[in-house]
C-alpha cells in the first residue's frame, strides 16, 4: 500500500537543490512519480513540482517538519499536499455562465476540486446552485454593509475549511484587507477587454470599436483591481459579422474556459508565485 502527495517549492537558484530534495525523499522510502522544474534565469529562482509516492502510513506532517532543515539550507518557500481534492467556495452575482460550468465539470470530476458551497451578493443563481446539491449563501452588500459582508465571507471561508475562493463573476470590489488575507488563495476572471474598454458593456465597446480578438484572463486576486498574477488566459479570433451580444457569447465561452482551466491547474499544485507573475506547470 502506498499513497501520493505533491511538493512544491521554490528558492533561490544554486547548484545541489534537486540532489538535496532527491535524497530527502530517498532515505525516507518515498519514490518520485513525477518531477518538474523552471529556472529563472531573469529573478534567479528555481520552482519544482514533485508527485511522489510514500509508504503507506507515512505521516505527511512530520514529513513536511523533516524537510525544514534542506529548506533552510537552500532558503526554500514549500509545501508538502495531499492528493485530497481541494475545497473551493464559489463566489457570484448574477450572470451564471462561469458558475454552471464549474458545476459541471465538478460533478463530471474533471474539475480536480470539490465545490463546497456558493455565495452571492443576489439571489438569482439559487436555483443553479440548490439543483446541484449546492448551499447557497445570501450575503447582500451595500457601501454601509461591505466590511460586515466581507468578514461574513471570511467566516464562510473557515467554517467550510475552502481552500481557494473562486469570484466566478462576482460583481464585487474585495476590499485591500480581504484581498491581502486570500493572497494566493482567490482566483478570479474578467475579459481581456481591460482595461481598454471599462466600465458598463464593454462588449457594446468592443462592437463598436470592431475588435478582432475576444478573450478572457483568469489571476490572483490582489489589492490593485484586475491586476493580479496571471494563472491563464483564452483568446478567441472573431471577424466584422459578430455583433454586440455575439461577442458577448464568446467573451463568456472565454471566460468559462479560462477559469475552469485556472481553478484545475491551482488545486493540481501546478501554479507557483513569481513575484507579480505565475509558473504554471502543464
């Protein structure tokens, strides 16, 4: 019997990182399935992504406290996961194309995440949520009511033990205090409009101006609005016949993509932070 976890991990670039990681898991039985690495030679950083399999009852806690003086040695940012499928709370507002998406492939099992529940600044998406056997939390927030709305949210986060929030078109600004305390744990999508084309109906905008590219771009929620580290994006060409609301079809087919495929990567471990920037491993 055996089971599998994934180390990631990321320090400064030296010679010896792979040779000191390699014998740690050695000596303690475990057999690396799968090994990945970047090299960034601009920031001289190394990042690594290790699938491993370990004896069975191997306790990954104490794995992980017995990696700490290789990760000292090499100045190492890292972590040891299961391979226990991820939690997520979804956040929304009224438009459902993203939500019913992540709905599906969650249920198809090819999302690599569990769906643990859904909230909303509006109720429209209930019946969505409730039909896939899904909580929905009705949270409304106004400019007097945001900060309690958002430590409400953040209970939300705890009480369910989610590992990432997904803002699948959730209208909302997140304030700098629970931007910075979901850093690297928040995903969100908004079309690759931005920020050429702001404001209300950016696809009237985008008609109007006769855009030949559509697309969507999915990152980390930080303080600075839609300016996060990039996890992914989806491009799609379009021509002169596509109005208005048809470039809204394929904005959120683009939009549906390029989350599902952030959302996927991140709970496989497969998205490092790089500075204001991501490595993700295919």
């Amino acid at each position: 019997m055996s089971q599998t976890f994934t180390l990631t991990l990321s320090c400064p670039n030296r010679t010896g990182i792979v040779r000191a990681v390699s014998g740690y898991l050695f000596e303690r039985g475990c057999d690396i399935g799968e090994h990945q690495q970047f090299d960034d030679a601009v920031r001289q950083r190394l990042f690594m992504r290790t699938q491993v399999t370990a004896p069975d009852g191997t306790d990954l806690a104490e794995l992980s406290r017995g990696f700490e003086p290789v990760a000292a040695e090499f100045q190492m940012t890292y972590d040891f996961n299961s391979d226990t499928k991820a939690r997520i709370l979804v956040l929304v507002s009224r438009l459902g194309h993203c939500l019913n998406d992540l709905i599906f492939r969650w249920r198809a099992g090819s999302l690599g995440a569990d769906i643990v529940a859904v909230v909303s600044n509006h109720e429209d998406l209930r019946p969505m949520a409730e039909a896939a056997g899904l909580p929905y939390m009705y949270i409304p927030v106004t400019p007097e009511t945001k900060a309690a709305a958002e430590a409400q949210l953040l209970r939300l986060v705890d009480d369910y033990d989610a590992e990432l929030v997904v803002l699948a078109r959730y209208m909302q600004i997140l304030s700098d205090a629970t931007s910075k305390a979901l850093y690297g744990r928040a995903i969100n999508i908004h079309h690759s409009f931005l920020p050429g084309f702001k404001g209300a109906k950016p696809y009237h905008q985008a008609y109007d101006r006769g855009v030949k590219l559509v697309g969507a771009t999915a990152h980390y929620v930080t303080s600075d609005l839609d300016e996060g580290p990039i996890i992914e994006q989806e491009v799609i060409r379009i021509d002169h016949t596509y109005n208005a609301g048809a470039l809204q079809t394929v904005g959120r087919d683009a939009e549906a993509l390029a989350l599902s495929r952030a959302v996927r990567w991140h709970c496989e471990r497969r998205v490092l932070l790089n500075g204001n920037s991501t490595v993700v491993f295919p």
